[in-house]
C-alpha cells in the first residue's frame, strides 16, 4: 500500500473545498495516527544469534560413536568457545540466588536443564533443548557419489 504525506491529503481537501473546522480535525487526527508508539522506538534492535551445539562427553569418546549434548545459542559476533564459559556463569549467577543455595547446580547438565533462563540471558546465552539430544559423528560424505 503506497504511503502518502500527511500534507499532501490536506491540500487535496482543501483543493476539493472541505469546510477548514473538518479539514483541521482530519488533519489532526491523521497526524496522530502517523506518530509512532512511544514504546516502539526505545526497543533495541535484536542480537543476531549462532548456534552451538555442547557434546556432553565425560568418558572422553569423541571422535567415535554417538554421545549426548545440548542446543544453545549465544550472539553471532561471539566466539563459540566462549559457550561454555557463558554456562558457568549462569550456573555461578543461580547458585548464588535464594533457590540455588537450595538446589545447586554441579553439572553443566544440572545446569542446562534446571537453571531459569534469566541467568543465562545475563550472560548472553539461550538454551535451545533443555534435555540432551543425540549427537552423531559423520565423516561428511555421501556413500555412492
């Protein structure tokens, strides 16, 4: 749908002889609807987010057979080996609340799966999947091509 000025429909009003008290109310009217919300223009924009997949691995198996991890994203600028870090700080942040001392987290799998998001976000940080998925190794070919 083409926008068009706010004065330029009053002039067209005007040129087509509109009594001056309807075409002020009009104008009025059209100039507030034009104004954005006031709570729309303070929102930031959003951080742009990279995938990172955590291989839980405590036996040391990679780069054999399948294992379990978890999804989390963190900010696209970031470096993926700063993940981890980013988890242990949410985990710190949480053991140090009023719930934490009560339940703490001890593993990052405790963490990932118990820890509310808010510590995270703290640090930048979104868990995806909250329970482990399956991680497969592959050789990156494809058997016949």
């Amino acid at each position: 749908m083409p926008k068009i000025d706010v004065n330029k429909v009053a002039e067209i009003l005007k040129k087509n002889h509109i009594d001056p008290a309807v075409l002020r109310r009009v104008v009025e009217e059209m100039n507030l609807a034009v104004q954005p919300d006031p709570g729309e223009a303070d929102a930031p924009p959003p951080v742009k987010k990279q995938f990172v997949i955590l291989a839980s691995d405590p036996q040391g198996r990679l780069p054999k057979g399948e294992f379990a991890g978890w999804v989390v994203q963190i900010p696209e600028s970031e470096s993926p080996a700063t993940a981890l870090d980013r988890i242990f700080r949410g985990a710190y942040d949480y053991n140090a609340s009023k719930k934490g001392r009560l339940y703490p987290a001890k593993t990052v799998g405790e963490a990932v799966e118990n820890v509310p998001g808010k510590f995270f976000r703290e640090a930048e940080l979104w868990v995806k999947t909250k329970t482990p998925v399956l991680v497969l190794r592959t050789d990156n070919e494809i058997p016949g091509g």
